[in-house]
C-alpha cells in the first residue's frame, strides 16, 4: 500500500496545482519551485556522524547560511568534495579513506539544506556560492563533484575562476538545469502555467533564462584539467550529457562505465580519482 501511495503522490500534488494554477498561476508555480527545491533527504543519522566525527569539523558563512566542512589532514594536496542532491558528506566515505590514506588533505562540505549546513531549500546556484566560500578558504588543488555537486562545482569555478584550482573530476553530472527542470515538470504533470510560472521565477530570481545554466556551456571557460565519469545506465542524469559536456570541456576526458548506476559507488571509481589525482 505504501509503495503504491508513493507512486500516486507526485501525480495527486500535480494535478492539485495544476487546478490552483487556473486560479492563482503564480502562487502555484512558487508552491511548485518550493517543492522542487525541498529536499526530502540527505540529513545525517547516527551512521553518518560516527564516522564524520572523526573529521576536524568547523563552519564557515554565505550570506545568512552555516557551511559545514570536514577536514581530514594530510601533507599532499588539498582535495575538495561537494556531494549530489539529498546526500550529505557520509557518501563520500570509501574515497576519504582511501585519498586519506594516501596522504592527501581532504575537505568536504554539506551543500544547503543537506547534512549539518543550514537552509531548507536548495539549488545549484546556491550550492555554487558554498563552493565559492569553501574552496576560497581552503584552496584546493583539486574538486570532486558528484550529480548536482559536479554541476555546482563547473558553476562555481566558471564563475569565480579560482587559481589554485588544477583538476576537476565531475561524477554523473547533469549539463542542462532546463532538462532537470523538464523532468521535473514531467514527472508531477504540470500544466502549461505551472511550466511557464517556473521558468518566470528563475529569470525573476536570477535575472537569467533557466538555459543560461549549461555545465556544458560554462565549462568551455574552465582552464583545470577534468574528468567526467558517467555511467551508461545512469537512470538518473543521462549518459548524453556527460557527452555534452566532454564535447565543450576540451581539457577534459570522458571515463564510461557500465552497470554503476548514478551513486557511481564502486572501488574501481575511488582508484580512477586517485590515479587522475596524483598524475
């Protein structure tokens, strides 16, 4: 019964707003971006803490926000991590060990609303700016990005140009938010008004059209080495656009996996990035 209620869920709250939207539009499409925005996930349980707690643990501010960062110490380079979409620094705990073992200094954050950062809401503008306040701190060598983390971090760095960043390594990343935005629409069965209301709220919020927002568009101004990994059954962010943007980042290489799904969780993931690391 619960499985079904969950299937039904995003089609029963589609069509509510898409009734409002015949009455109010613009309310609907703002309760339709909230509920976009909202993560669902990705605070952390006791699991996630016994092992975070192990990390040298401090906050920095954006605006009225509280980054949370973890720091593991180590004499070679500075290597950042930003997580995906209702996730939290935990999921980065295979690589920590091993980049740690290694000998690299290893920061991660937990993006807004995610982990012990604070917010309610987020986005990969946002998240793009706590990447900016992180990485201005610690001046890292090297950012892991994974999903949303990647396309924030190609954000961040398109925008802010850090000089001690040299390589990027972006994992299962998205290219085009007009395509999250799509599916999204897709998936509640928005209407028109509610489609159009959105697209409205974006260029109101960020003087921009959703289509400005292309990781494959930004990364032709990245000068840092990259490597994007992307798997060929990813169900959550296409394999055409890790091609996307392997096709504009041109100091870049595309690694291909098969059967890793989106989390890309995998030893043989972990080695790529050290090897690409220390190369």
């Amino acid at each position: 019964m619960k499985k079904i209620i969950k299937k039904a869920l995003p089609k029963i709250i589609g069509t509510s707003l898409n009734t409002i939207s015949y009455i109010a539009p613009k309310y609907a499409s703002t309760k339709a971006l909230n509920l976009f925005a909202t993560p669902r996930k990705g605070r952390l349980n006791q699991t996630h803490k016994n092992f975070l707690d192990k990390a040298e643990q401090s906050t920095l501010k954006y605006q009225d926000y509280t980054i949370q960062t973890y720091q593991w110490k180590g004499e070679k380079q500075t290597i950042l991590l930003a997580h995906g979409w209702e996730s939290n620094t935990y999921r980065w705990k295979s690589l920590i060990t091993k980049l740690h073992k290694d000998g690299h200094n290893i920061i991660a954050l937990d993006a807004p609303a995610h982990g012990q950062s604070s917010g309610t809401q987020f986005n990969a503008i946002l998240y793009s700016e706590f990447i900016n306040v992180v990485a201005s701190h610690y001046q890292p060598k090297v950012i892991v990005g994974h999903s949303v983390g990647g396309m924030s971090t190609v954000f961040f760095q398109y925008k802010y140009q850090l000089k001690s960043i040299e390589k990027l390594v972006l994992l299962g990343a998205p290219s085009e938010f007009t395509k999250i935005f799509k599916n999204y629409v897709n998936m509640l069965s928005y209407n028109r008004k509610i489609e159009n209301g959105l697209n409205r709220l974006v260029v109101d919020r960020y003087d921009k059209e959703p289509a400005f927002f292309s990781s494959a568009n930004f990364s032709k101004e990245i000068k840092a080495e990259g490597l994007i990994i992307h798997d060929k059954s990813d169900r959550i962010i296409n394999y055409d656009e890790a091609e996307l943007i392997a096709k504009h980042y041109k100091n870049s290489t595309l690694k291909t996996t098969e059967g890793l799904g989106h989390s890309l969780k995998h030893d043989s993931i972990d080695d790529e990035i050290l090897n690409f690391i220390n190369s």
